[in-house]
C-alpha cells in the first residue's frame, strides 16, 4: 500500500515516492481515496474475525484447564 500524506504546496491528500533523495508527490482523486478506504475495512474486518476466534479458543482453552 502506497504512503499517503498532505501535499506541502496544496494542501491536498497525495501520494508520495522518493527515489535517489527527491520526493515527488501525486495527487489522489476521490476515487482512489473512496478505493483505500474500502480497502481498509476489509482489512479491519478480517483482523476482527482473526482476532474474535483467538479470544474464543482462549476462552476455549481456559474452561478446559
């Protein structure tokens, strides 16, 4: 996933890169804003569930001891 962070000169969202000591920015659209944002639920939501069914083994795992 790429870096994201405020454009010095705009203000707005960008991306940005360096390569060889200079950092060039690209501004992001909406779309690709909307785009990262869904991307993140998802990975929320996956972690969520992980995280869910290790606090349920756990639980699991200390009825049985």
């Amino acid at each position: 996933m790429s870096q994201v962070t405020s454009c010095p000169t705009c203000g707005g969202k960008s991306k940005f890169k360096e390569n060889n000591n200079k950092i060039t920015y690209q501004a992001i659209e909406d779309d690709e804003l909307i785009k990262k944002v869904v991307q993140l639920k998802k990975a929320m939501h996956k972690y969520k569930e992980k995280a869910e069914k290790l606090e349920k083994e756990l639980a699991e795992i200390k009825a049985k001891s």
